[in-house]
C-alpha cells in the first residue's frame, strides 16, 4: 500500500486490569474511526509495570499465547478490521516466561510474535527476573499491510536489531516501550535521558530508511516496594519518517491518542538518495559478533 494511516496509543495505566483493557478498547475503536489501518499499543499494556521489584507471585499475570488477552485482542482487531500490534506477558511454560508482542491481521487472525531479545536489569527495571531472552530472531511479521519490524523497548538501543529487521525486509520498525525517569534526576538528566532514547531511533529510520514508531507509555506508577519514588514514564510517544523526520510526537505527561498517515514510498525514493544498504561493507564486520574486541 502506498499510504497507512497509523494509530499509536499512550496510555496511563491503573492497578485495575480490567479498566486498562476497557481503555485500550476505547482507545483503538477511536483510532479505527478515525481511518487508523495499524495500531501499535505500549509494551506491557495490560497492567502496571510491574518490573519495579522482583516479586514471584508476579509470574500469575503472566498468560498462555494464545490465551485469554490474545483472544480479547484478536476480537477487537477483527471488529474494527485494523493490524494491531500487541504487547504481552507470555508465559511458555512452568517456570519460563517472555516478553512478546503479538500482531493481529484485520481478521483477527495472529498474523506473528516477536519475543523481546535484549532484556535490561537496572534498578526499578528488573526484566531479567521475569523475562527470558527472545528465542525467535529478528523476523519481521508479514501482515496484510506489509511487513512489520516488531522490537520491544530495550531493543531500541540496539542498531544491530533494527538493521536485522530492515535486511530480512521489514517495512517499518516498531516499538511498545515503557521507560521513564526515576524522581531523583535532576532536569537536565531528565532532558538527557529523553533526548537520548528518540535520537537513537531516529537514527534507525535514517540509518535503515524506514518509518519507526514508537510508542511509550505515560504517567506515575509508585515503587511497590517502596525503595524508591517510582517512575514517571515520559510519554513522548512518536512516529518519524525514512529520514528521521517526525510525523507525530505525543506529549509526555498525559495519555494520548494520535493518527498519522505514512507515505510508504518515501522509504524507496530515500534509499536511492541515500543507498546505505548498497554502501555496507559486510566483508568487514566480522567483529560485530564478537562482545568486544581486545
């Protein structure tokens, strides 16, 4: 397709599932009224972010793929016949648990999963406790809309995952997110911060001359443990270009809403200004598999 329209969600999230869930179905019945043709919801949507503390009983929000939220989402994929990609606690089995986006087609079909590679274990973000490493690869989805370059939130840090995506065909990357600050930052770390996160995946659009969305989740979610003030995730949820350019930008202290049309042509008209791919030296990068080079 030559143009989609784009519906990205950002969402604050309560400690009630189920008035999360009825908020996503709100939020993504609006989007398809207003012509979105591919919705991308936040990493972990369903519930609050609950890898602040490592806490075992934790793993009973963990569900099957399929299960009980990939039929939810199948549903509401189907009735408002748009792609949607989902973002979920999945667990494998006994004792093995994923963080894995799972994308429906417009019939409600799954059209693919991607389980998160690169797993962060940093105070107030411990995924490694909860998360085993993605298994599946870098393998883009093929939808009815094209091919899909599902990552997850710390993957956005990671060039080696979103240039996988694009060699393997990928029409444009995406991220569910959830990173915030830590009350103690001063402003300026703050700003830091912030500035870091969207110049990275701006950089992958240029680098890779595809369309990224990325979409972040917003609001305060308390420390249950109570070691430190929480986190304030900042939104700033956004969707640029083949050249890095912003189509949207959301705010960073409510959720939000947003349709965007993408020009999926701009992607071959920029790679032949800038043919990158063409340029890849891949007869030297062999160190690239290596952890470093001493």
């Amino acid at each position: 397709m030559k143009k989609i329209k784009v519906g990205i969600i950002q969402q604050s999230n309560t400690a009630d599932i189920r008035v999360n869930l009825m908020n996503l179905a709100k939020s993504i019945e609006a989007c398809a009224v207003h012509g979105a043709q591919l919705i991308v919801l936040q990493e972990l949507h369903n519930s609050l972010y609950f890898c602040q503390t490592e806490n075992t009983n934790l793993f009973d929000l963990a569900e099957p793929i399929p299960g009980p939220s990939t039929g939810f989402y199948s549903e509401l994929a189907a009735a408002n016949k748009v792609v949607l990609v989902t973002s979920l606690f999945e667990k494998r089995a006994p004792g093995l648990y994923h963080n894995t986006a799972v994308v429906f087609d417009r019939d409600g079909s799954i059209a693919g999963k991607y389980r998160k590679m690169h797993i962060p274990d940093d105070p107030a973000y411990y995924e490694k406790f909860y998360f085993t490493p993605g298994d599946i690869g870098f393998e883009p989805i093929q939808t009815s809309l094209g091919k899909l370059g599902v990552l997850v939130c710390w993957d956005q840090w990671y060039p080696e995952a979103a240039r996988l995506m694009a060699l393997k065909g990928a029409e444009l990357l995406i991220y569910p997110t959830a990173i915030g600050w830590e009350s103690s930052d001063t402003d300026d770390e703050k700003a830091r911060q912030l500035n870091a996160w969207i110049i990275s995946q701006r950089a992958h659009a240029v680098a890779n001359g595809l369309p990224v969305i990325s979409v972040n989740r917003v609001g305060h979610e308390p420390d249950p443990s109570g070691q430190t003030n929480g986190i304030l995730f900042w939104g700033n949820s956004f969707v640029t270009g083949p050249q890095g350019e912003f189509l949207a930008q959301a705010g960073n202290d409510h959720p939000e809403n947003i349709v965007v049309e993408i020009d999926m042509e701009r992607s071959e008209n920029v790679r032949r200004w800038w043919p990158f791919l063409r340029d890849r030296r891949i007869d030297e990068y062999e160190g690239l598999t290596k952890r470093f080079l001493d």
